[in-house]
C-alpha cells in the first residue's frame, strides 16, 4: 500500500513539476510576438517627451521555422511578394522608454519580444539632450541584454529603422551585422551598452559612440558609417569622423582584419594589410605637471596593393613606404589628439591610464585634467612598421609593363 | 546519543565543504558593492583570516569526533546555558538557510524563470531538499564531488569563452579607497561565506575512520577548492566588467551572459544558470540538514525525519518575510548581518574553545582523533 502510495505521489510530483516549472501558462506563440529588431529613440515635439521607435521583423504567416531567418517578407513570394514590408514600425510617445513600450504593447495585438534586438540606436538631438536617464530602464531590464551595440544617428533615428535600404531589407540587422563587422577590426568600433556604461562611470573619460547617417532617397537608401560621436558625461558635444576615428583606433592598438592605406602626393598609393596592430602606452608625470604619453606602436603588414612609385627601386620601395606609413601613423594620431584637445574631451582615455599607473597623483591631477593637463598632454607616437609579405607577385604590375 | 547513524569518508566530507564554498561564489555582490574593483584584496585577506577559523573548527573535530556542536555546548556551559545556546544556533541555521532559499528564488527568477512564482520554485526545492535529508547525511552528500567538478567546471569554462573580453588592466590601481572599506569587506569575506562552515561542525559525527593529520588535510583541502573558485569568480567578474561591476547585483551572471564568442557561443548563460542552481540546492540541502539535527539535538530526540519537512515548510514561509526587497537584503548583507554571523561563527565558537581548554575538556580522551602511527 505505501509503496503504490509513494509512486503515486512521485507521479504526481513530476506532473506538477513539468506544468508548473516549464511556464506554460504565459507561454506565447511566435504569431503572437513582435520580435524586435532596432530600438530608436528621438526627442519628441513636446519637448519633455521622446518618440520610441521600435522596429518588428515581419514574420510571413505560415512561413515556417525555416522563414524566420530570411529577415522577413522578401521570403514569403507569392500573394504578399513585394507589397508586404520587411519591417512594421511600432511608434509612441512618451516619458520613458518603458513608458513607450508599454503604450506600444496596449495599442498592439501582439507582445513585444526585446531578447532579439540588434542595435539600439539614439537620434542625435537627443544625444545632445542627453541620454543616461533613458539608459537606466535598458541595464536594469532582464530581457534586454547588455551586449547590444548602441549608435547615434546623423539625423534622426527613426528615419533609419524606416529606411528601405538597398544593402539589406531590415536596417536593425543590417546594422547589427555591420557593427559585429567592425569589432573583428577594432574593439573601439563596437561599443556595446556595457561599453558606454563603463566609459559613463570612468574617470574623465568622454564617452564615445558609433555615428551612422542615412543617405540616399525612397528605395534605394544607404546607412555609412561616418564616425564617432563624442559625449561629456552623457551628452553629445561633437563628432570625429571616419580618418580621425582612425588615429583613435590605433592609438588603442589590437586592430586587425583590415587596412591601411599610405599616400604621396597625387599618384603613388599603397595600401598594406595589417596582420597585427599593437600599441603600447606609457605615462609619464613631469615635475611641473606636464604629462607625457608614449605610445610604442609596431605594426605588422604586407603589401596589399601598390599604384605609381614608378621612380623607386622594389628594395627601396619597401623601405620608403614603411617610412610612410609610419609618418601617417603618428600623424593621424597627433591630429585626432588635436581634435580631442579642441573638444575638451579625453576620448583617448588617458585619464584612465594615469589613474591606473600612477594612482596618488592622479587624486591631485584629476581636478584639473580636463580644462588645462589635458591640453598640455605631451604625445609621442614611436611607430614601428614591418612589411613582412608582398603578396603573390614581388614586382608592382604597374612597373613590369613599362619594361 | 547518535541523531543520525550515516557513516560517510573523509573525502566525501571534503568535497562537501569544497561545494559548500564554492556555491557562496554566486553572491559575490555583497564585496564588490563596496570595494569595486579592488574586490579581490579584501578577498584574499579573508581568506587568510579563515585559515586559523578553518583550524579552530579542525580542532574541534579532532576533539570531538562522535559529539556535534550542540553537544559540546552541553558539555562546556552545562545543561541550561548549553540548550540557550543551542537555540541560538538553531535560529541562525534556520536563518541561514532562509537566507540561502531566498538568494535561490531570486536569482532563478531573474535568470531563469522570470514568470513563475518565486513561492513555487522554492516550494519545491525545499520538497526536494527534505526528501534527501530524510535519507541522511549520506544521501545528502553523495553527490559532493561530481558537483564540485561542476562548479570548477563552470568556472574554468567561462574564463575560456570570456578571455576575450578579460582585461587585466581593470586589476589595477590598488589601495585607492579609504581603509575602513576594505576593513569591513574583509570582514563580510570572512564571515559570510568562509566562516559559514561552521555549519560543518554539526555534520563531523558522520564521519568516521579518520586520523588527526587526515581531519587536517580534508578541512584544508577542501577549503582551498571553495577559495580558488572563489577567487577565479571574483577575478574573472572584475576583469570583464572592470568599473561597471559594483552597478550589478549579480556581477556573476552579467559577465556570463556578456560571453559571445563569433557569435555561434553567444546567449548560453543558461547553462550556466542551471549549473548555479544546482550548486545554491545543494547547499540549502546541507543547511536544512544541519537545521533538522540541530533541532532534534535540541530536544533530544532520534525521529529527525519529520523534522525536516517541517522545518523545511516554514523556512519557504518565513524567507520571503525577512526583506521587503532585494536592496534591503543587500544592505544587511553589508551592515547587520556580518556581525549576527561573526557572533555565531567566531566568536561562540572560539570562547567555547577557549572554556574547553580551561576544563580540559573532553574528559574521554580515548574518543578523540588519533595521530597516524
């Protein structure tokens, strides 16, 4: 009796355990989602509120589970075909960005999914308004994860999770995509929510975030990458664009996967390939204050295209476009630091190296580093460029056929 | 008097306590809320505070081998003075495990479930855990060591899929905050989750056939596992979050859930959840344990098993009463609770040490742990 007993209760154990765990009284089908792709925010007419855009990859019914991935209604053909969208745009009104979603889960027949995000992408009127209050909802939120990247838009966001781009039917993924690109070239490319919240939360550091602009008219719109735009505390005060995003790049080091192209004068043009991209900073306090950066820099590469340098020997060659390259390094970065000395803004992060290095004189420096240290900061670029390959020929075509 | 008559091996003992350790490694939000970045400090102080509390507790087992500490306090304070006390410490046990409980329904319900009631998930855990205790202390234990490779497991895995987003500069600088922060997370390190196996003492009767220098061996070793899990946490957490770590209430699971390795190993900090979960069980498990055979050792009775579910029931009632929200549960965590603790795992103990010295006690010498020959 006891033993039936036991194996009835163990039954009933697992029954309930299997109802009750697995959740499946909120359980939501997938017609019964918004799966969303881009979050946008933008400043509102009223200027108190800010319009939530937030962008749904349209599932075509009956597409099946191997229809999800195809981004949407190009997949579906048939009936639908080209007059059903890729995206349905959801937009409200208001506070917040919770307050947002919520009138846009009200006003919808389906809840919204936020696990799937892309990108959160923020208008730059707004970023100048500044935007950590509606950060708070997105760090604290369970479902909405941390390593999503953020951009600011040249222009308004929304425009761009609207935009009919001719790269790919959803810009949320596009851009996703794109940015995931980029960090295989440089970290600094990507800055995901966790990025921004620690360079917020760092010590005289300006933040900085990836800019994109919409260019282009109707059907055949194009998102470009145009820069960086950079914060005080949590407003946008400026922007770099893509050259001088370029010496910041490098001044960080560990770039890879891309390259790096060298100019004299109009016609002679050489890119290399950078296989490895490695930058050591040093601090350095002199007694009157100054402080003195050095960054070693050895770059490894190989030819990757060479035009013109019709008056130079192949030996030669090579050496005079190492020395090139080496001059473009450092001046691309001590033009970029000029940029940052002009903004007030210590996007390099050196503030962050001194207080790391030399802890007890950065208490007494760091008053003082933004408005006057910082634009007295020394930088010394030693950039060292090897050109180990040139590729499968050893000659420049161009020279071989003038012989 | 014997409460539980299960024998289980040195080595299962040490893995027990090793588990024990390791499974306070979730919760590590309590330091890194005050020290930040520089958590680690303060980690290895305590740790090194612990070692002669781990020694004291070695101590007592080698003593009293076949008395739980409920006995012992009968033997150094007398009858009354003893059972007081022994209430005292069947109200921290049960406490602990409240505490224990409560951390479980949070973060499954932030991690893993977040619809599902938290009354339910904990309900039935604690079914669970009482089935287990209901077998004994070698039922409960006998899963010590497949759950410690877990958690090394877990840990070690992590790092592997975090390294790339591990930054040793986050390390540094060192000693920046005023010296009375690292006094006081010192202390909560040594209190809250390493001195906690004090809890241990109720459990040394079930271990048999041992010698001292083995009694030795097993305490430390298996404390040292509990501190390398520990410490790699605290490192890896640090490193990937550098000074965002000290925004988050579990700096654990936020670094999990950052891994993203091309992509394809993204989003898999469910695994890592599963994995925690099982690791805060198995600890609520020996705690209710612990609180059952102190009860029963209070009134002095063998029939544990009926003890366990009731115990078990009221602990599920009384965890969501003991905070109105999670950042009231942080901030005793921070202020009250290091010193409730320090009084039942230091400073108790270390007197009842100190009188049993005095009397010479245990009078039997022949019951006590020999030297290997």
């Amino acid at each position: 009796m006891n033993k039936i007993f036991k194996r009835i209760l163990t039954v009933f154990m697992v029954i309930i355990s299997l109802t009750m765990l697995g959740g499946c009284w909120d359980s939501k089908e997938f017609n019964e989602l918004f799966v969303i792709t881009a979050t946008a925010l933008d400043v509102a007419e009223d200027p108190k509120k800010i319009t939530v855009t937030l962008q749904t990859a349209n599932i075509p019914q009956g597409a099946g589970p191997s229809g999800g991935n195809s981004s949407g209604g190009s997949g579906s053909g048939g009936k639908s075909g080209s007059s059903s969208k890729a995206v349905i745009i959801l937009k409200a009104e208001s506070q917040s960005l919770l307050d947002g979603i919520m009138h846009i889960s009200r006003d919808s027949n389906r809840e919204v999914l936020f696990q799937h995000n892309q990108i959160r992408i923020i208008g730059k009127e707004l970023a100048q308004k500044g935007i950590i209050k509606h950060l708070d909802m997105l760090m604290r939120d369970t479902h909405s994860r941390l390593e999503v990247p953020l951009a600011v838009v040249d222009g308004r966001a929304e425009e761009v999770v609207k935009a009919k781009l001719s790269q790919d039917p959803n810009s949320g993924i596009f851009l996703g995509e794109m940015f995931r690109d980029l960090s295989r070239v440089s970290n600094e490319y990507q800055v995901r929510l966790i990025d921004f919240a620690q360079m917020l939360i760092g010590e005289s550091v300006a933040p900085i975030m990836p800019m994109i602009k919409l260019s282009g008219s109707d059907d055949k719109q194009e998102i470009h990458f145009v820069g960086m735009a950079v914060f005080k505390d949590d407003k946008m005060i400026g922007s770099i664009d893509t050259e001088e995003t370029l010496g910041l790049i490098w001044a960080f080091g560990n770039v890879k996967n891309t390259n790096m192209d060298v100019k004299e004068e109009e016609q002679n043009h050489a890119v290399l390939r950078i296989k490895s991209f490695k930058t050591k900073p040093e601090v350095s306090l002199e007694k009157n204050g100054k402080v003195k950066i050095n960054l070693d820099i050895d770059v490894l590469t190989g030819l990757g295209e060479l035009k013109g340098f019709k008056e130079y020997k192949m030996e030669q060659l090579i050496e005079h476009v190492k020395k090139l390259a080496e001059e473009r390094i450092k001046d691309r970065i001590n033009d970029t630091l000029l940029v940052a000395k002009q903004m007030k803004s210590d996007f390099f992060r050196f503030g962050t190296l001194i207080s790391q290095k030399h802890p007890k004189e950065w208490k007494r420096l760091k008053k003082r580093w933004e408005n006057e240290l910082f634009m007295q900061v020394e930088l010394n670029v030693n950039a060292k460029v090897k050109i180990a390959g040139s590729g499968e020929i050893v000659q420049s075509l161009e020279k071989e056929e003038k012989k | 008097m014997i409460i539980d008559k299960s024998h289980v091996s040195g080595t299962r003992f040490m893995f027990t306590i090793a588990f024990y350790l390791q499974s306070s490694a979730l919760l590590t939000s309590f330091i890194s809320g005050i020290t930040e970045q520089e958590s680690w400090i303060p980690a290895i102080f305590g740790i090194l505070l612990s070692l002669p509390i781990i020694y004291m507790f070695r101590t007592f087992m080698v003593k009293f081998p076949d008395k739980n500490f409920l006995q012992v306090l009968e033997m150094t304070y007398g009858r009354v003075l003893g059972k007081i006390m022994g209430l005292g410490y069947i109200g921290f046990f049960i406490n602990l495990t409240s505490l224990n409980l409560l951390d479980l329904g949070e973060f499954t319900k932030l991690a893993i479930l977040p619809l599902t009631p938290q009354l339910l998930i904990t309900l039935l855990c604690i079914l669970v855990c009482v089935w287990a205790v209901r077998h004994g202390f070698n039922v409960v234990s006998r899963y010590g060591s497949i759950f410690t490779l877990i958690e090394f497991a877990i840990v070690i895995t992590s790092l592997i899929l975090l390294s790339n987003q591990i930054e040793f500069s986050n390390l540094i600088p060192v000693f920046q905050l005023p010296l009375i922060k690292y006094v006081q997370t010192t202390h909560i390190v040594t209190v809250i989750p390493l001195s906690e196996l004090v809890v241990f003492l109720m459990i040394t009767p079930c271990v048999k056939n041992i010698s001292k220098q083995q009694a030795t061996k097993y305490w430390f070793l298996g404390a040292l596992m509990g501190f390398i899990v520990l410490m790699l946490t605290l490192l890896r957490d640090i490193t990937v979050l550098g000074n965002s770590l000290h925004l988050f209430s579990l700096p654990g699971m936020v670094s999990l859930r950052l891994v993203n390795l091309g992509e394809a190993l993204s989003r898999i900090e469910i695994i890592f959840a599963v994995g925690l979960t099982l690791l805060l069980f198995f600890k609520i498990t020996i705690l209710l344990y612990v609180s059952t055979i102190a009860v029963a050792q209070l009134f002095g009775t063998t029939q544990y098993k009926n003890i366990a579910l009731i115990i078990g029931v009221f602990v599920v009632f009384y965890a969501p009463t003991l905070y109105p929200n999670s950042v009231a549960h942080t901030n005793s965590a921070r202020t009250i609770e290091p010193f409730v603790h320090g009084l039942f795992e230091i400073v108790l103990p270390l007197l009842t040490f100190i009188i049993a010295a005095i009397l010479k006690l245990p009078k039997d010498k022949k019951s006590m742990l020999k030297q290997e020959a």
